[in-house]
C-alpha cells in the first residue's frame, strides 16, 4: 500500500497529489511544478492549517488526476509532526481518490526527510481510517489503496522504503487496534479478544497461550478473577513472547483489558458507560504493539502479560469490602469495584516480574483522575526509574503523541494503607491518578517500571486530524518507537 518514489511530481501517476502551502499563501514542494503557484491566492486561501483546495488535471499540466492543496501553516513552524496531521487531515478527501502521492517531505532535509517521509504515509494512512463494520447504510466503500510518498534522488533511498515499511506496519497495528476498541462489547468479550490475539499471533508469529479462567483461579490470579466474577463472560489472560535477541532479558508490556466496565456493584451511571467499551483501550495498544514488532522484528526479546475481564453487577460479583489475593500472595482491599483496572493489572504485573524482566511498562484508560489534570490528549507517565521515563516521553514527542510526566509522591502511600489487607484500592478524593500508580508500584518492586494512563488520549469523543470519533490506537505508536530505539 505504501511506496517511496522519486518522480516529479508533475509526472507521478496517480488518482491525487496531495501538495503542501505554507501561510502566506506560499507554495510547497511541487506546487510550482504543477502550475499551481497562483490558485490557494486566486481563491483567497491564506495557507491555514485547514484551508484546502481540489483542482482537477483538466489541463494537461500534471499526470495525476486532480490536485488537492492542503494550508500547512508557518513554513517556519511545518515539522515532520505538522506534516503528518496535515495530510490525516486530508485524507478522508483523499481516500476517496484511491491511489494518491503527496510531495509534504521534500520541506525537509536530512534526519527530518527520514522523519517526514514516515510521517507522510502514517498520516494518510491513518487519517483514512473508518469503522464501517456495523453500519448498513451509506456506507462508502471507498478506500486507499496506494500511498507514494514523493522525496529526493539524493536521499538513501533504501533508508526512505524502511522507513514507508515502518509507516505501513505502524499504521496496520494502530488500525487493529482502533478496530478492537471501536467494537461493541457485546461482540467482544474476554474469550473473543482472546481469540482475537490467538489469531494475529499466528500470523506474526509470535509464541501465543492463553490463561482460561479455571487456570487463572488455580494459579491464584485473584484480581482479574475478582473483577471478572459478576460477569457470565469469564476472564482470560493473553500471554505473548516475540524473540529477537537470544537470551537477553525481556521487556515486558501488560494492559488493562476490561471488555466492558459497568463499574460492578459500585456501579456507573447510564452516561459513565456509553463509551466503556473502551476500557480494553491498554490491552488492544499492547496487542497491537506486539503484532508491530514482530512485522518490525528488532533485535530484542519482549512478553507481554494482558489480563482481559468484564466488570458486571450480580449476584456473583465481588462486593465493596471484600478482600481478594493476587497473584504472589498481596492482599487488597476492594472499597470500590469501579476501580478495578489496577486489580487485575497487579496479576498481571507480578506475574511478569517473575518473569526477571529488563523492565516494565502498562498501559490502562485507568482514571478519570488523569484526565482532570491532562485533559483528554495528554498520556500521563508514572515510574520508578527517571531514565525509563525519560525514554518514553522522547519517543512520544518523535511521533507526535503527547505524554506528560506525573509524580509517583510516596507520601500519598499511606492513603491506600488498609486495616484488614495489605493495601486498599482506593484513596482519598484528590490525586487518584497518583494513588492508582501507587498501587500498581507495589507489584513490581525494584524492576524499572512506567504507567501509561491512557483514559482521555484513547478514545476520541470528536473527529481529531488523524481519525474520526472513536478509539485512537494511543499510545500504539509511542510503545513501537520506544522499543525500536531500545533495539538500536
């Protein structure tokens, strides 16, 4: 789907050029060459970001079938970022086109051509997403069917294909991904996403076993069996292993992967649970991460360890004071079973531990507290280790997905201390994000270890540059460039 190629722009053969105008109006790379230079001002466009123009090739200038100019903003200010939102702006126009080239990385040189020429495809790949599968009715079928993205003869070409493959894989698993979250629970409860791993696991292959929840009680996995016991869709844990680097310790990746979360006994209002299909959004970026790196195939070893549940009310279902033991013997007291993500994310979090790996990451639309403080485009980052930390918010900011570091305050402790468990799950009013990262900090011990609270960035409630309403895929992107950085 995705292609480098350095032909002129006016010679390209496609359905659509998508070419970059910078405020002013000042024209991009290959507007010029087109003949273009003259129509953004002929229709009083200035070059915002936003402004588009569609001119079709009725003239005989340029061998594409039509032109879209597209407003990129301050020529000072177009950054390989910029450029990636501006064409997943465009693409639901281009999208309709089919086969389409854009010339947005010929504004860059050196380290940034690389960057942008990533960009370039993630953008239109991305922004071209839609989720059709339950709609009956004007429906368009339409679709991308080929991206080129256009560069210089002087640049490593081979290094530009790498870089358009990195752009396709990324932008399959960010798409299975959106899928995942994007499907009513009813469609996909603990067993399907199951199967669903199982699936991709195959086809990667990746070393793929699946925990039922008869092995999960055997083994002693009381949090995801507590939060999953009101449900009559029983829990699974998915376990993955991609190899790449020989005996070397592993990374290791869980995700909070609550199917549908009605907040159990402590139950959510009727507006708290329309989007909470989304509160598998941790375990569906870490799936689709896996099935990333194994396309990708770096050279290190990494496992992942994503308990999957439903959160119901019934007469089945765990209680507020009731105590459960997890995985490695902790005990916890359940005061609210709406905060059940961190329960079965400690399982899961111990049991990787045992595993001795090099470090840890998780990933859950965990608390609302998050978004108070972040807002609903902000990842928030908790650790113990400053240097991982540090590694995840640089590979954030090189894919345009923003994060934010937030305090693991140990003072705050002592609001989770319980009078007849070893901790408590939930703290006072105020800083529950903290607290929240508190409790899972108690199940890793000295291994390296970063949160990601996903709950405002991975679920969009309005169309956003790179997709419509829906589930976003982040931090998908984020987790696949932090392990490549790893890797080189």
């Amino acid at each position: 789907m995705f292609a480098f190629a350095t032909e002129s722009p006016k010679q390209v053969r496609v359905d659509l050029l998508v070419l970059p105008v910078f405020e002013g109006p000042e024209p991009g790379p290959g507007v010029a060459e087109v003949g273009l230079a003259d129509a953004f001002g002929s229709a009083r466009l200035r070059g915002a970001r936003g402004d588009s123009l569609l001119v079709p090739a009725s003239d005989g200038r340029f061998a594409a079938g039509a032109a879209l100019l597209v407003g990129a903003g301050p020529r000072a200010s177009f950054t390989p970022e910029v450029a990636r939102r501006v064409l997943g702006r465009a693409a639901p126009v281009a999208r309709r086109f089919g086969r389409v080239a854009t010339t947005a990385a010929l504004a860059f040189r050196g380290r940034q051509a690389l960057e942008a020429v990533q960009a370039a495809a993630e953008g239109l790949g991305l922004g071209a997403y839609r989720f059709d599968r339950f709609r009956t009715k004007g429906v368009d079928d339409r679709r991308l069917r080929r991206v080129v993205v256009l560069g210089s003869e002087r640049w490593d070409a081979a290094a530009m294909r790498a870089a358009v493959r990195r752009a396709e894989v990324v932008v399959e698993a960010v798409t299975w991904a959106r899928d995942l979250v994007n499907t009513p629970a009813g469609d996909l409860p603990p067993a399907e996403i199951a199967r669903a791993a199982q699936a991709m696991a195959r086809r990667a292959g990746l070393t793929c076993r699946v925990w039922s929840d008869a092995h999960l009680r055997q083994r002693g996995f009381g949090g995801i069996i507590g939060v999953g016991k009101g449900s009559a869709n029983p829990p699974r844990m998915i376990e993955l292993a991609y190899r790449g680097a020989g005996r070397d310790r592993p990374i290791a990746l869980t995700g909070k992967g609550v199917a549908f979360d009605s907040g159990g006994l402590s139950l959510k209002d009727a507006t708290g649970m329309e989007t909470m299909k989304d509160d598998m959004g941790g375990a569906a970026s870490v799936l689709a991460t896996m099935q990333a790196i194994a396309a990708l195939r770096p050279r290190l070893n990494v496992i992942a360890a994503i308990p999957c549940v439903e959160n119901m009310p019934s007469g089945s279902a765990q209680k507020p004071g009731d105590v459960i033991r997890h995985y490695g013997g902790t005990t916890s007291e359940v005061l609210n079973t709406d905060a059940e993500g961190r329960l079965i994310l400690a399982d899961a979090l111990a049991y990787l531990v045992e595993r001795s790996p090099e470090l840890v990451v998780d990933v859950a639309t965990l608390t609302g507290a998050c978004m108070v403080a972040l807002g609903t485009d902000i990842v928030g980052v908790f650790g113990n280790d400053d240097a991982l930390v540090g590694r995840l918010l640089a590979a954030g900011r090189a894919v345009g997905e923003p994060i934010w570091q937030l305090p693991l305050h140990r003072e705050y402790r002592s609001m989770l201390d319980s009078s007849v468990a070893d901790i408590k799950n939930i703290g006072k009013r105020y800083g529950g994000a903290i607290t929240a990262a508190l409790f899972l900090a108690e199940f890793v011990g000295d291994v390296p270890w970063a949160h990601l609270d996903v709950a405002g960035p991975a679920f969009a409630e309005q169309d956003t540059d790179l997709g419509p309403r829906g589930a976003t895929g982040v931090p998908v992107r984020t987790l696949v460039r932090f392990l490549l950085d790893r890797s080189a």
